[in-house]
C-alpha cells in the first residue's frame, strides 16, 4: 500500500485534486476489506470500524461530527454521485473539500450554515489534513499487520489491487500491470 499512499501524496503535490480525494475516501474501504477478511461484515461496517480506529484520532472535527458514518455518506456521494451532498445527515447538508491556496489562512474545518439566503449547512475540509490523517492511520495499520504473527491480514492485503512490475502469474508474466 505504500506505492499507493505515494502516488496519492505526488497527485497531490501535483495539484490534480479530485483523484486524491476519491482515492483518500476509497482507502478505508481497501483496509476494512483487509481488516475483516473471511469474515461476514457488511462493507459500511468495515469502513466505519476501520476509520474510525485508525483514522478518527487524527482528524477529528470539534465543529461537526466527522466519524466513520459521516466519512461513508460523504464517500458514496463523492464516487458513485460525484456530489458531496450528504442529504443533511450528521448536521450539514454539503462537503467541501478545500486544496491549498494562497489567499486564506490553514483552517482545517469550516462550518457555514445559511450563508446568502441558501438553505443549507456546508462543512469544509482542507484535503490535506484529511489525507494526511488518513495517511497517517494506514501506514500505523500496516505496521500493526506486518508485526502481526497471523498471517491472515498480510495475505488478504496481498489481494489488493497494485502495481505488479512483473505481472501477475500465472495469468500474465513477464511485463508490468495493475491487478
């Protein structure tokens, strides 16, 4: 997963927002699936334990609630709608996720509520921090599975989707690919 937590990091660095974002919010998905391999846990449960254990601790929100709930809500909205609408659940109803700029200052969190005569309550979010909290508890996951003397989650994590720079025997070697 490391190849994947820098490529995210380097898309950043590179300005081109949207796939960091997509693939922040997809990360605890890839771990929750590891987490709780073999065992019968419906996707959003995974997601929520996962985040909530590893995640939370780093970039938690004094404004609004900002859990594993509220991430998933915001996560189907972003990949399967690309919206950030989060249909007023948690205490607002839209999510903005902020790049870096040069004309404000480094607010991690802002709440509007009612601003312009919209009836809406928006929550922003600099996508950095929420990388970087993200980042943060996947890399101490993967520690924790490495140092695991049950193999399980290792194999599982082996499963995920990565850069295979010689393939992928038996189906394809030789060359490099994504599987």
């Amino acid at each position: 997963m490391e190849p994947m937590l820098d490529e995210i990091r380097a898309t950043y660095n590179c300005g081109i927002y949207y796939p960091v974002v997509s693939s922040v919010l997809m990360l605890p998905d890839a771990c929750g699936a590891v987490e709780y391999w073999g065992q019968i846990k419906r996707p959003r449960d995974r997601y929520i334990e996962w985040y909530d254990k590893w995640v939370l601790p780093h970039f938690r929100a004094n404004i609004v609630n900002f859990d594993g709930s509220v991430l998933y809500i915001v996560r189907n909205a972003m990949i399967h709608e690309s919206t950030g609408f989060t249909r007023g659940e948690h205490g607002f109803d839209r999510i903005f996720f902020m790049p870096p700029n040069k004309t404000s200052g480094s607010t991690e969190f802002l709440f509007t509520d009612g601003i312009g005569g919209v009836p809406e309550a928006a929550f922003m979010v600099t996508i950095l921090g929420l990388m970087n909290a993200v980042e943060t508890g996947v890399r101490n996951w993967l520690s924790e599975v490495r140092a695991d003397p049950d193999e399980r989650r290792a194999e599982a994590l082996s499963k995920l989707v990565q850069y295979r720079p010689d393939g992928h025997p038996p189906h394809i070697m030789g060359i490099p690919i994504v599987s």
